[in-house]
C-alpha cells in the first residue's frame, strides 16, 4: 500500500494542494475552518510530509541552527524549551552544537552548522566574539539570545533585563534590613550588568560602603571559594548575592562548612531561577530571568526576518521577577 500523498490529503479536506502546504508550514494566512480540514485529512490518512523532497523544491531544509556557548548551564534549558516550541509550531527543527567544544578544537564555532545549511542560527550565551556573526547575518537571520554583547547589523539581541533584576535583588536585601552585601560577580556583559546595578541600588540607599564585591568564574566552586573568602571576613557580610543559581550553591556550601546557617546567619540569593533553586532541599531565593520568553522572542525575531529579510537589528528585553524562597531573612539581630 503506497503512502498517502499531498495531494490526498488536499482530496479529502477539499482543498487545493497549495493550501495543504500553506498549512503544513504553519502559515498564519489559512482561515481556521480550513486549517483544521487539513489537520484533521492529515491525522486519518497518517500523512508525513516528504522532508527531503520539501527541502529541494523550497530551497530550504527547515533547519535552524543553535549555537550553545555552555551546555552545561541549566539556565539554558528553559530558554531551549521556549525556543523550540515556537520553532517546532513553525514547522522548523533545531540542531545543537556546542560553540565551547569547537573553540578548543580551534574551529570555526559556527561552520559546522553552516555546512548542514541551516535556515537561520541562534546564538545561546557569549561568544568570544560575537562580530564574527556579521559575515553569518549577511548570509541569513541571526538571533543573539541570553547575552548582552553588541552585535553586528542586522542581528537581532534578546535577553532578561539584568539591570533591572540585580536591583530587585539588592532592594530586597536592603528592605530586609541587611547592611553588608556581597556580590560574588560573573564576566562578560551580563556579569558587568548585575554588578553595576548591585552597585547602583547601594549607593542609592547610602550603603557604597557596605558594598562588597569579589569577582568569580561563575561554577558551583567558584562560589563556594569566593563565599569563603568573604565569610572568613572580621565584618562579614550578612548576605550574599551570587551572580548565578550555580555559584549560590557554592555559596550554600561554604556558609555550611562554616558553621553558619542560612538564613539565620546569613542570607544568599542566586539569579536566574533554574531547576537548581526549585529544589527543596535548596530552595533558593532568586530572580527568574524569564528565560523561557526569551527563548519564545528569541524565535519570534528569527522567524519574522524569515518573512521580511533586512533592515537594523532590535534589541528586546524580557521583564523579570524575584522568587522570594527559603534563603533570605532579616539579619540576626534586628
């Protein structure tokens, strides 16, 4: 018995064959009566649409590369998880590579998924060097996703609003009554963002001096180093703001091995609001960087310019908001 065919499809909802692609390609200008006949021919006949001869007739393989600057942040599952449910609604399909493993075998982070010919790339995190994207964007859309890094032309940027959740952080500490705060601080742009804002939101309430900052690699042990370097103090800080949910597990350890209990002791609060900090034996105080709409935006850009190529990259930024958890309390004695 042969496969069922577009054309069969198209026989039994009624409709022109034209129309069964437009709906196979999740195209918005099919009225909703007659998407649902075409859905609805595809589920009874079992319809599978011809990948191969697809790519061959559109000049496309419905393919969008993604290229992940650390596989290994939890941060990013969530972002992958918003990404791919407006991508796979599109009718398109991601492919991963890991831009770290790449740079230590010295290649080209992007060339692997440019020779699978990819529709369009998706850049998750920092890269290195983030203008080596202009030549890619000259070629095809370009979205920057979870970073801060200026970009070149054309390149769309989406990411959280840093600035605005390191202060939600900070105020919260302050309005619980805590003095000395210190920022274990990440690199790159959004490690420069979350500081400058901890920074800014001290200031603002006459607390520079009870503002300590030790810089960090962003990994669970460098937080525990720095989160004991900073409790080892004679004027210890009384809470603790790292720049990621990974180095507030450091953190936790380390007031542990200490002696000292959290939050009685000290406070500590992480960022970004990954599996990590849901867990009850953590239950992490943390901003929730709306890293699944980011990954939805993120989506959105790439496939708008798939519809209308060209013109000046935008930036957009995702709202977030503070889960206040187990981890911060009023410090002892107030």
């Amino acid at each position: 018995m042969r496969p069922p065919t577009i054309r069969d499809v198209a026989d039994r909802a009624g409709v022109s064959k034209s129309l069964v692609s437009l709906v196979l390609r999740g195209s918005g200008q099919v009225r909703p009566e007659k998407r649902e006949a075409v859905l609805r021919a595809v589920r009874e006949l079992g319809y599978r649409p011809n990948a191969a001869a697809r790519s061959l007739s559109e000049q496309r393989t419905r393919t969008v590369g993604v290229l992940m600057n650390d596989l290994r942040n939890p941060w990013f599952v969530d972002l992958l998880d918003g990404l791919n449910s407006l991508l796979y609604a599109g009718g398109l399909h991601m492919l991963l590579a890991d831009a770290r493993l790449n740079r230590r075998t010295g290649q080209d982070p992007t060339g692997p998924l440019l020779h699978l010919g990819v529709d369009g790339l998706v850049v998750v995190g920092t890269l290195p060097d983030p203008a080596a994207l202009g030549a890619v964007a000259e070629r095809m859309p370009v979205v920057l996703a979870g970073a801060h890094e200026p970009v070149p032309p054309g390149v769309d940027r989406v990411a959280g609003d840093d600035e605005h959740g390191a202060r939600l952080v900070t105020e919260h500490l302050i309005g619980l009554g805590h003095r000395r705060i210190a920022h274990i601080a990440g690199y790159g742009a959004v490690g420069d963002l979350r500081r400058r804002s901890f920074e800014a939101a001290m200031r603002a309430h006459g607390l520079a001096d009870g503002a300590l900052v030790e810089p960090s690699d962003m990994t669970e042990e460098g937080g525990y180093r720095t989160t004991v370097r900073l409790l080892s103090r004679p004027d210890r800080p009384t809470a603790v703001f790292a720049v990621n949910d990974i180095a507030s597990v450091g953190a936790l350890s380390a007031a542990e091995e200490l002696g000292l209990r959290v939050p009685h002791d000290v406070s500590v609060v992480g960022y970004d609001n990954t599996s990590i900090s849901r867990l009850r034996h953590v239950w992490l105080t943390t901003v929730d960087s709306a890293s699944h709409e980011v990954g939805r935006r993120a989506a959105r850009c790439l496939l708008d310019r798939f519809e209308r190529a060209g013109g000046e990259g935008q930036v957009h930024l995702a709202a977030p908001t503070l889960e206040i958890r187990g981890t911060t309390a009023a410090p002892a004695g107030t």
